[in-house]
C-alpha cells in the first residue's frame, strides 16, 4: 500500500480530525471574545441613553403642569413675598424642567430669579417652602449652594 492509498482509506478519519481542530479554534475564539463584557456595555449604554431621554408624559398633565405654571407665576408676580408663592413656582419650574416641558435654561433663569429675590428679601421659611427648594436643587443642581443657604435660614 502507497501513502497515496493510505491516504484515501483514511479520509474519514482525516475529515473527522480537522472538524474536531477547526471547532476547537472557533470555541477558543469565542472565548477571547469576552462577550459577557461587551453585552455588559451595551446595556450600560443603553440605560444611560434612557435616563437622559425625555420622559413620556400623558398629553392631560402635561397641560395640567402648563396651566399650573402659568397660575405659579401669576401668584408670583402678584404677591413675590408670600411663601407659598414662591414655593408654588419654584415646584412648578422644577417639574416643567424634569418633564421637559420648560426648556433648562428658561426654567434655570426664572428660578434664579425667585432665589434673588428670596435673598433680598428674605420671608418666612416654611416647611413647603424648603420642600419646593429641594425640588428646585434637584432640577437646578447650579443653584444647590444658594439654595442650601435659603432652606437653613432661620
């Protein structure tokens, strides 16, 4: 028998052996892949890109956060000295703001300028008042050191 022959017998033994050979090599690739860690990120940056997305809200409250805004402000501008004023529309300027009703920069000027004039002038600090200036640190984090000041006033 010539190697040739040997060869030709042996065929299915040969195929076997490289298919055993080539899986290997795919099942230790696959294994460098760390594939664990990259589905990991993925869902990490999938989370990330949710939390910055805006929120859905029912068209009702969003018209219902609007029409309260509107009446914040009027309650402001009629009487800006009267806590519960001042804490109406800093909540509503909060909530517009995080609902992506109001944009950040409009919401961020109106609320400086009810701290400004809580610092001018400053009132009675009452419960509801210290409540809608945490709202207001939560959706204005630029003002918290301001704010800070304002909740701890006597």
């Amino acid at each position: 028998m010539t190697f040739r022959e040997g060869l030709l017998k042996a065929r299915g033994q040969i195929t076997f052996i490289a298919a055993l050979t080539i899986s290997t090599g795919i099942i230790i690739y696959l294994e460098t892949l760390d594939t664990e860690a990259r589905i990991q990120g993925r869902v990490a940056t999938e989370l990330a890109r949710q939390r910055n997305a805006p929120p859905s809200i029912a068209p009702a409250v969003e018209a219902k956060v609007k029409a309260n805004l509107q009446r914040s402000e009027e309650a402001y501008s009629r009487d800006p000295n009267v806590s519960a004023s001042r804490a109406a529309l800093l909540t509503s300027l909060a909530s517009a703001v995080q609902l992506s009703i109001l944009r950040p920069e409009d919401g961020f000027a109106r609320a400086q300028r009810v701290i400004a004039d809580m610092e001018r002038q400053t009132g009675e600090v009452t419960p509801v008042l210290v409540s809608a200036l945490g709202a207001a640190a939560v959706a204005f984090p630029t003002l918290q050191d301001r704010i800070a000041g304002l909740a701890s006033a006597p």
